[in-house]
C-alpha cells in the first residue's frame, strides 16, 4: 500500500489517544459587525457630560457690578435683581436657592464703591418732623374748607366775586396738594412722575367737583354760556382733600411693613405671601376712612346721595393706588390707570356732544339711558371703579416684589427703558 492509499484509508477523525477538539461555534447574524458598524457603536459610546463655568456667578457679577457696588444691603441687591427678571428658577441655574441667597454671594463679593465725600443723610428728627408732615398732610383739606367757606360767603352785588374767589380758592389747593406730596411716604422718585399723569389726575378730580353738573346740563341741552353758575360737589372735594392724610399714613405703614417683609422672606415667593395681605389691608383700611370723610363732609356740606359718594370713594381709591405704584417704582402703570378713567369721562361728555349732530343721535343715547336711570354720578362711578379693579389686579403682583421695596430705583438696561433679562441665554 502506498503513502496516498494509506492516507485515504485512514478515519477522518483524530488520532487515537489525542485530545478531541470541540468545534468552533459560528458568529450569529448579530454578531456579525461590518466595519461600518464597528465605527458606528464606536461614536455611540457615551460622551461625558459638558460642565459648565466653574463660578457662575462671575457673569452675573460683572453684569450686575454697579449695582453691587452702590448696593447697602443684600436685600436692595436682591430687589434690583427682581427687577432685571432674576427669579427664583434663574438663581437656581447659579446654584443658588433663591434670589435672596444669590444676592447675599454678590454683596459679599463685589466690594463696595468708594464715597464721594458726600456725607450720608442722618435720621431724620422724630417728633418735628412727623409733626411738620402732618401738618403738610393736613394743609390741603383745611385750604379746601376755608375756600368753601369763603365761596359761601362772598355774597356781593358784582357777579365777577363770588368766581374769582373760587378760581382762587382752586388754585391755592392746587398749590397745598403739591406742597403735602412733594415730601413724606406719599413722595415719587425723581424721575419717575410725568406731566401726563398729572393731567389725568387734574381731569379726574375735577370732573368728581363739576362733571356731575356739566354732565347734566349738557344732556339738558346746556350750559347756556355765558350766564352759567357752575355747581360744585363740595363734599366730595373736602373729602378727597383731607384723605390725603390717610393715604399718606397708609402709604408709610406699606413701606415699612414691605421693607420688613422683604427682610424676613427668604423667596420671591414668600415675600409675594406677605405683601399681598398687607396691600390688601392698608387699601381696605383707607377705602374705610375716606367713607368716613365723605360722610363726615355729607352732614356739613350737603352731599349727592349714595352714588356720589360711591363715585368719589372709587376716585380717591384710584387716586391711591395710583400713587402707590408711582412710589415703589411703577409710573407707567399708574398714568395708565389714571388716563383710562380720565378717557372714559371724557367719552361720556363727548358723545352727549355729538349726539347733537344730525344723525348721530344714537352715539349719546347709552350715556342718557344711563344717566336717567341711575344718575350723573354714574359715570365716574363706573369709570373710576373699573380703573381702581385694574390697578389693584396688577398691583398685587408689581408691588409684592421686591424690586417695588428697594430703597433705590433700578435702572432701566436699556435706553427704551426695557429690564435686560439676566436668564436669557
């Protein structure tokens, strides 16, 4: 037998005595990876995730330094901040909890703006002063009163007295407004009042005297100019004089009590739970005095009725409000509410005006079914009311932040006076 016949003859498997191998198992389908998929699983792999600055508050800090600089606590830090659009979830993305405690890193690490030389204004002297401030507060009611009173008397054969005695009257109330506002609680920032807004107010306070009268007469298809003798709401003017005494002392006791709020929260909003019941209390508790000044002014000097009364009580709310939100940093605000009710008086007497028109005698029809069944003073009634509704609505949210209690004003961060948001990207 040859070596090839013997190699055929021989078994396929192993010799004996070796060891037997296992067959190799083959790949499954799944397992079997193109190079295409092997570079595919190999970018799939996990990327480590992107960290972001290491002190994140040094973005904040160099954006908001001349803030910081000039800032005598944290909390005017805090309230400047609100005001820029910083929140709560914002601080959070600087690893912070709430405004407050970012706030509190800032004012710790941005060191404080070198004085000027300029010394700091002392306390003020306690019993004076508030006695000198009342007194101002006063001073427009008791202008009012004795004007009243001279009006009354000037009974004299020449028609021209008894008018040139009530423009003087007006004008050195007028004056004694000016002069009770201009210093104490009810004092706007400079700045931060507008020669638009105190034209709505001169609108609004002198349709409560004379709009009932004017409006009456205009539907009557008067005033027969000139032989006209106007007639005064006197109470309600007494009235709304004297209430800025109240008002004044109802605006210290928010300020304060605010600043106090905003020192003991620790979060916008805990600080918004506080403020709330207390813009509510102190707007409840002038709405309670100025109807005992309407009835009080009623009994002496003769009132219009209930509706009268409602309609000035709903003006010297607007007023107040008003004037809150012009303090604490809101002007816009509060000349729009002002200007709402100023537009829909004016509206009123304009469309009695036009319904005199040929064929417009629809337009004033609405005004004269309104004023013949409830009466004149339902217009500022209606007028007033809703613009006070409209400015306690977004007063319970402007003025329970802390940017309405800072001691200082924010700066606008841009020329058109828009906040520069510190959570935009």
């Amino acid at each position: 037998m040859t070596a090839s016949e013997a190699e055929r003859a021989a078994p396929d498997g192993p010799p004996a005595g070796s060891p037997r191998r296992e067959p190799a198992a083959l790949p499954t389908p799944s397992a079997r990876k193109s190079p295409t998929d092997a570079g595919d699983a190999k970018g799939a792999a996990p990327r480590p995730a992107r960290r972001g600055p290491a002190d994140p508050v040094r973005a904040l800090m160099y954006r908001h330094r001349k803030l910081c600089e000039r800032a005598v606590d944290a909390l005017e830090i805090a309230a400047g901040l609100e005001a820029h659009g910083v929140t709560d979830r914002t601080a959070a993305r600087f690893r912070h909890r709430d405004v407050f405690s970012l706030a509190e890193e800032l004012y710790a690490r941005v060191p404080r703006a070198e004085s000027d030389g300029t010394p700091a204004p002392g306390p003020e002297p306690g019993g004076r002063s508030r006695g000198v401030r009342g007194a101002l507060h006063l001073l427009p009611g008791a202008v009012c009163a004795a004007a009243v009173a001279a009006v009354a008397s000037a009974d004299a054969p020449t028609p021209f007295v008894r008018p040139v005695v009530a423009v003087t009257g007006i004008v050195l109330v007028v004056l004694a407004v000016r002069l009770s506002v201009r210093s104490g609680p009810l004092r706007v920032r400079p700045g931060a009042g507008s020669r638009a807004a105190s034209l709505w107010i001169c609108w609004t306070a002198g349709y409560a005297v004379y709009g009932d009268w004017l409006l009456a007469q205009l539907l009557a298809g008067g005033p027969d100019l000139p032989y006209v003798h106007p007639r005064a709401a006197l109470a309600t003017a007494v009235a709304l004089a004297f209430g800025i005494a109240p008002a004044a002392w109802c605006a210290h006791r928010f300020a304060v009590r605010g600043r106090r709020s905003l020192a003991a929260s620790r979060g916008l909003t805990e600080l918004a739970a506080r403020t709330r019941p207390l813009l509510a209390g102190v707007t409840l508790l002038f709405l309670g005095a100025l109807v005992a000044l309407l009835a009080g002014a009623g009994l002496v000097f003769g009132g219009g009725g209930l509706l009268a009364a409602t309609a000035a009580a709903a003006l010297g709310m607007l007023l107040f409000l008003a004037r809150l939100l012009a303090i604490h940093g809101f002007p816009g605000a509060a000349a729009a509410g002002m200007a709402s009710a100023a537009a829909l008086e004016a509206l009123a007497l304009a469309a009695v005006l036009i319904a005199r028109l040929p064929g417009l005698a629809p337009v004033g029809r609405p005004v004269e079914a309104l004023t013949t069944a409830v009466g004149p003073a339902a217009v500022p009634a209606v007028a007033c009311t809703a613009a006070a509704l409209g400015l306690l609505v977004h007063g319970l949210r402007a003025l329970t932040g802390a940017c309405a209690h800072s001691p200082a004003p924010s700066v606008p961060a841009e020329p058109g006076g828009g906040w520069e948001r510190a959570d935009r990207p």
